[in-house]
C-alpha cells in the first residue's frame, strides 16, 4: 500500500471499474499526492474576473475623475515646463550680466590706455613746441 497516493493498484483491494471521464483540458489527469492540489474542473473555474479595487484596475472610474486626473497631469507638466524655462531664463540673465561686466571692464581697459596715450602725446607736444623758434631765425 502506497504511503503517498490515494490510488492504490494493490491487488487486495479492487475497486469497481469507472468509466472513462473526458475532460475539455489538453492535461493529463493526475492523481493527488502529499503536496499536490486536485485540480477543479473545467467547467467550475470561472472565465470572468471580478471586479478589482486596485490601483492596477482603474477602468471602472467615472469620466470626471478620469478628466479631473488628466488635467492635473498636464498641470504637472506645464509646472514642469515653466521651471525650466524659467532656470533657462535665469542663466541667460545671468550670461547677459556677465557680458556687460565684461563689456564694462575693457571699457575702462582702453579708457585707461587712451589716457596713458594722452599723456604721452602731450608730453611729445610740449617737447615740440620749442623746436620751431631757432630754425625760423636762421632764415
């Protein structure tokens, strides 16, 4: 006697021959063991899921959930879009800025050399100026 299985071929006990039972599964029938499960019937099993309330199984929302969600879904993404723009708004402020200092400082850089070219020139005129006097004599 087989410890494991609920079918027994020994030959102390036989049990009335069954008829064939046809199944509409393509598996075959297995006797159930230790660990197995009996397998329900085809017929029994049911081909419709019943309703969910998941997060997975959303469509059974009413259409003014689903319109509401929406929109505050592309609020979302508008908010999205006007933070970036405006961080790309804030660099090119801030690469203007820079720009204009830059512009500022060579500027002030040539302002200084034509100063410093002034100078100069004035000191060559004032150098000039006597030299005209002596030769005019002399004609």
């Amino acid at each position: 006697m087989p410890l494991f299985n609920r079918n027994s071929t020994s030959s102390t006990t036989k049990a009335p021959a069954k008829a064939p039972v046809t199944t509409t599964t393509d598996r075959p029938q297995r006797s159930s063991t230790l660990f197995g499960r009996r397998e329900t019937p085809a017929a029994a099993t049911k081909t419709t899921s019943p309703p969910r309330h998941n997060l997975l199984h959303r469509n059974h929302e009413d259409a003014s959930i689903v319109n509401a969600r929406e929109r505050v879904q592309n609020a979302e993404a508008a908010e999205r879009d006007a933070d970036r723009a405006l961080i790309q708004a804030r660099a090119a402020v801030k690469e203007a800025r820079a720009h204009v200092k830059k512009i500022e400082l060579e500027a002030a850089e040539e302002a200084r050399l034509a100063r410093i070219k002034q100078e100069q020139a004035s000191s060559i005129s004032k150098r000039a100026q006597p030299l005209g006097r002596k030769s005019a004599v002399l004609l």
